[in-house]
C-alpha cells in the first residue's frame, strides 16, 4: 500500500521500503535520479545502484546491452535502406558490414559518455525523453567526427549518419511514451488485482507529480479516476491525464458515483485550517483519508518515517482571524511595552508580534530566566525595527521587584500574560493560584496605575464564567478587580477572555501529539467535553487588538466557532496524522479531573453583548463592583493565601459570584443581547453577524 496513508505503528521495514520508494519515485520521474546516486545527498547502496532493487544488477545491464545493440544495429541498416532508395546493392553489403560495429560501438560510447547505459531512464517524463534524444545526438556527432577524420566512405555518409540519428531519436521517444502508456493505462486492465479508486485534492502542479506517482507505481494498488477542487472554474481540467469531476463540498456524492474507497490530500493544496472540514465531510461519506507531505519537502529529503507532524491551526475547523494593524500600530509604534509572562507560548507570541510594530523597548518579564534568555536571543533575530529587547526576571508576586521594573523603563503600554493555568494541579494546591493568578494580577494593575500607563490588557479565561475550579475563580476575581479598578483611574484597563489555546504548552493538541509519537492511547477525560479553541497567533493578535480599541473596563471576546468535542479533535489529529483509530492508535476515556466542566461557557449571566469595530470581536458590558466591599474581600483572601486548600477554597465560594466547587455546573439563564436563552451563551462568538 502506498505511504500516503503511514503504518507507523510498528515502523516496519515494508512501511520504510514504501516510503523510499514513493520518494525515489518522484526523484526518478522529474529527472533528478543522479541526486540519490550521491549527486550532493547522502544515498544508501540500494539508491546508488536502483537495478539492484529489482534484479541482478549484471544480469540487467547484460540485458540492457544487448538491446542496445540489437536496435542501434537495426536502425542503422534501417537509415541505409532508405538512403538507397529501399534496396542495398550487393556490392554495398561489404561496406555496411565494416561500418556496423562502429556505429553501434559509438552510440554504446555515448550512452557510456552521459551515464545512460546504467542509469536509463524509464518514466515517460520531458526531462528522460530529451536525456536519451542527446544521447542520439552525442552518437550522431561521433559519427561526423569518425567519417570526417577516417574517410569511411559511402556507408557512412553524411544522409545516412543524418537519417540515423532521426531514426534513433524516434526510436527511444516511441519507447519511452509507449513503456508509460503501456505502464499507466493497459498494465492494470491485465493485472488481476483489483485497484483502490482513489479521488485526489487539487488541481496544482503537487497533484499532477502524486497521480504520476500512483499511477507508474503499480504496486501501491490505488487508481486516481478523478479530482476535486475549491475553484469550481477548474471543472473538467485534465491534470495528468486525470479529470476535475467537482468541488470539495460534492466529495459524498461523487464518492458513490465514482465508486470512491478514499481521498488522497496532498498537504501542498490545503491552506491552514482548511483540512479539517474536508476531513469531516470524507469521514460522513465513509471514505479514508490519506494525507502526504509536500513535493518538495520529499524532494529536499525531510520526510522522516513517522506520523505527520500536525500544524495545530488544522484543528481550527474555521479559516483564523485577522487583526487590524492600523490601529494596534498607533497604540505601540515607538513605545514601550511591558509583557508579564513573556517566556509562555502566548506571552511569547505577543512579544513576536509586538516587535513587526516598530516599539521603540520591549520589556520581557518572566519568572524563568532560561526561558527568558532563549526568548531574547530569538527577538534579537527577528527584531528588524531597532526596537531594545530588555529580559527582566522576576516574579509578578515580587511587589518590590516588578516596583523596579516599571520605575525604571517607565513602560506605557502593559500586556498581563503571567498566570498559573493547570486546573487539576491548581486544585491541589489553592494558595499558589490565589498567590499568583489573583495577588499577582492585582500587584501588576496596581503598578500599571501608579505608573499612570497607558493601556494595560488582562489575559483571562472562559473558565473564569460559573467557574467550577480555583483556577477559573481566581481569574474571575482578577477581571472583577481589573474592571472595577478602572472606575478609579485614566489608564485604560481591559481583559481578554480566551478559549483553549490550541498548541500552547501543556494544552491537549501537545500531549495528543506525545501519545500519538508514543504510539498511544490518547487519553480523554470525557467523550462529550467540549472546548472552544484558538491558535496561539490569534490569541496574541486578539490581546494586541483589544489594547487598540479598548476604553476601559471592557472584557473582550474573540468568535471561535462553535466548541469542539475533544473527541473529535483527538480523532481529527489521529487522521491528519496519518493514522487510524482502533489499527493504529486508541482512546482511552479516564474520567473529569478535579475542577474540570463538561462544556465551557463565555459570558456571565450579568454581561451583555456588545459588537466592536472589529468584525470577529465582541465587547461585553457587565454590572460593577464596589470597590470597597472587593478590597475588604481581598483583605480576607490574603490572610489565608496559606490555610489549608479547603479553607481558601469555601472563601473563594464566597468572593467569587458563581463560583461552584467540585465541577457542579448551575443552569442558569444569559442576558446576551436581549435574550434569556442558556444555549445562547455562545451567540456572541458563534453569530455570523459580528
């Protein structure tokens, strides 16, 4: 079977054989066999000499010589018999016996000159047609040169050597494009396999180069009898001889009309995020999926023999958001931009971001200095704008410590991404979450405050709405007390609530994608948890686009689709990777975690909708806090930052509204945009209208 759908499981010398030979395939059919040979790459014994693949490799070469002889013979007396009008005398017999070996010995000189006698090529392709039409070209040279410098004669006259070269070069197109014909369209109407019928994805130059493939490789057992593609323009375009026969969003129906086993997609046609739907639809209709890498990464040699290495915005199920640039450039160009937690997948990905804005100092803080010094050394690299890359580590819990950060690099603009996020271990260990995610967030605000910074943007949670774990009501009382701060100053204080960050460190996308090199399982909570995502560049360009049009005191929401079962991404990742459910790889069901919801929920039942200026943005109003009664609260919480968990945990009942230990889940009805439905909880990032 072919390598497009990887076998890894085992790693088996069969899967390995296959993968070579799909890659010494394309090598061989686009001219490029001398670069396995030891032409600039590293070739094993079996690539350096590929009859050895098939057969002994004297024996072939024997064969190949001698046939050589036979036709260059023939053809040579073939150009005589025309050039004397379609008699030879018999006086001429004597002269054309002498001539014969050498024009037969100097068209084999020429085949010796180029390399052809071994390497002769077989693929039908441009490049192998006019390699052994320069052959008979080099032949017909040599001929000149032997005729001119020893006189030969008649037998070996300037019309004949002239309609011999013709002949020849003929000879070896007719070959060539009837050993492909017969390969491609006839070898398998005789074979007595039946072959897998196939549908590839795209009408591009990647699809032309795997249908090739399939097709001169017979022992992959597969048939392409038809291409689909997004541009329903392209229909019924031949490439490679095969025929666009419809759309993407046709694949169910053509299946059956076409009598469909599976769908090959070549990762070259696919544009991030645009696999999955498809993906989904191909499993509806019962059809397997098989995923290959890129031509040219084949060609350059970086496929390895494992699963597909997945790029996480795959999963997405939607194209990602993009950002106003205009008005994120007016908030940092020529600043200074403090990030907390700048060594983390997001913080990371702001600073990265932050850099194509021209600020004029960037201050990374971080409680891990290792993280810190390979951050700097990156945005160092990148960094085209001149802008200064300070790493400041510390602590956001280090009062006097962060006091010196904004004392003395004065910044204007802060982006708050320092938090602890691991539900289950956050359970287990209450006051370090309270220590952090809420007295951490509140030294920072405070200092942004006392800084008279311009903008200050809370990186928070959709497991802060109803939380049902300490993590999630610590980053609820740190949006309260951010929202309610705002009320007292002119810095612009905001927060940000997020989904899961599909591909951050710790997330699910990671620890599926260690199991699945593991070879499993891949475990899951629960077969119905669902989790709305976003990739990590969204998740920063959504911070940086709220500190752009925030006012103050705002929560800002990204539109993430609907939620996805983690089932399914789990599924979906198993696919793309090259692999099947229940042959390759299994999920196990382990149970919720302490602190864990079936379903995430984005907006309180207090908060309101309301659209921004950004179309995939939303802005939600809420009621407010006194500021009294949450300081009060918040003196009471730091008094037993170091009491026993269940202790922190009941007072966090009673400051956090909403908040229900031990994953119990309230339903209650929303107030979003004048409705009272629950199910509308997630109207504001599901409705096409915003």
């Amino acid at each position: 079977m072919i390598p497009l759908s990887s076998r890894p499981s085992s790693m088996s010398s069969t899967y390995r054989s296959d993968l070579l030979r799909l890659r010494w395939a394309e090598f061989w059919h686009n001219g490029l066999l001398g670069a396995l040979r030891g032409d600039g790459l590293h070739a094993s014994s079996a690539e350096r000499h590929p009859a050895s693949v098939f057969g002994r490799p004297s024996l072939r070469l024997s064969c190949r010589l001698t046939g050589l002889v036979l036709l260059n013979a023939a053809l040579f007396l073939l150009a005589t018999l025309i050039q004397s009008g379609g008699v030879i005398p018999a006086a001429a017999w004597r002269s054309v016996g002498m001539t014969l070996p050498i024009v037969v010995g100097c068209n084999l000189a020429a085949f010796l000159a180029t390399g052809r006698l071994r390497k002769l090529p077989l693929g039908g392709s441009f490049v192998e047609v006019a390699a052994l039409v320069e052959v008979a070209t080099l032949g017909a040279v040599g001929l000149l040169i032997l005729g001119l410098l020893f006189n030969v004669g008649g037998s070996l006259s300037f019309p004949i050597i002239v309609t011999n070269w013709v002949l020849t070069a003929l000879a070896f197109v007719g070959f060539q494009v009837s050993s492909r014909l017969i390969q491609e369209r006839y070898a398998p109407m005789l074979g007595r396999k039946v072959l897998e019928r196939v549908l590839v994805v795209g009408a591009t130059e990647d699809t032309a180069a795997v249908i090739r493939v399939i097709h001169q490789e017979q022992r992959f057992g597969l048939k392409v009898v038809g291409i689909i593609d997004p541009d329903h323009s392209a229909l019924g375009r031949l490439v490679a001889g095969v025929e666009v026969v419809g759309s993407l969003d046709e694949v169910g129906r053509l299946a059956i009309i076409h009598r469909i086993a599976s769908v090959v997609i070549p990762s070259a046609n696919v544009s991030n995020g645009g696999s999955s739907p498809l993906v989904n639809r191909c499993r509806e209709a019962g059809l397997l999926v098989r995923s290959i890498p890129r031509l040219e990464s084949l060609i350059q040699g970086k496929v390895a023999v494992r699963p597909r290495d997945v790029d996480p915005t795959e999963l997405l199920c939607r194209e990602p958001v993009d950002i106003n640039g205009e008005s994120i450039g007016e908030l940092l160009r020529g600043g200074v931009v403090l990030v907390t937690g700048a060594a983390g997948s997001i913080g990371s990905e702001i600073c990265r971001q932050i850099l194509t804005f021209s600020p004029r100092r960037i201050i990374l803080v971080d409680v891990s200095e290792n993280g810190l010094f390979f951050l700097e050394r990156e945005l160092r690299d990148l960094d085209k704008s001149d802008a200064e890359v300070i790493p400041f580590p510390a602590s956001i819990t280090d009062i006097t410590r962060l006091r010196a950060a904004f004392d003395r690099y004065l910044p204007t603009v802060v982006f708050h991404a320092a938090a602890h996020k691991h539900v289950p271990m956050m359970e287990a260990h209450p006051g370090e979450a309270v220590k952090n995610n809420v007295f951490g967030t509140k030294a920072v605000v405070d200092e942004a405050i006392r800084a008279k910074v311009k903008s200050f943007v809370l990186i928070s949670t959709d497991k802060a709405v109803r939380p049902t774990s300490v993590m999630g009501a610590c980053k609820r009382l740190a949006e309260i007390y951010t929202s309610t701060m705002s009320r007292t100053t002119s810095t612009r204080l905001v927060a940000v609530r997020f989904g899961n960050v599909i591909g951050s460190a710790g997330s699910v996308v990671p620890i599926f994608k260690q199991q699945i090199q593991a070879g499993g399982p891949l475990t899951i909570t629960h077969p119905e948890m669902t989790r709305y995502f976003m990739s990590i560049p969204e998740a920063a360009r959504l911070v940086l686009q709220a500190g752009a049009i925030a006012k103050s005191g705002e929560i800002f929401l990204l539109e993430m689709g609907k939620p996805v079962k983690i089932s399914n991404l789990a599924r979906n990742l198993i696919r793309l990777s090259g692999l099947e459910e229940g042959r390759d790889i299994e999920i196990v069901y382990t149970g919720i975690r302490p602190g864990e919801k079936l379903h995430e929920d984005l907006c309180e039942a207090d908060e309101e909708s309301v659209p921004t200026d950004h179309p995939k943005i939303v802005r939600l109003c809420h009621t407010s806090t006194s500021l009294a009664d949450l300081r009060q609260n918040l003196d009471r919480l730091a008094r037993s930052t170091d009491a026993p968990s269940e202790t922190i945990i009941r007072l966090l009942s009673e400051i956090v509204p909403g908040y229900q230990p031990q994953g119990c889940e309230i339903q209650r009805p929303l107030k979003i945009a004048g409705s009272t439905a629950r199910q509308r909880a997630v109207a504001p990032v599901a409705a096409s209208s915003l």
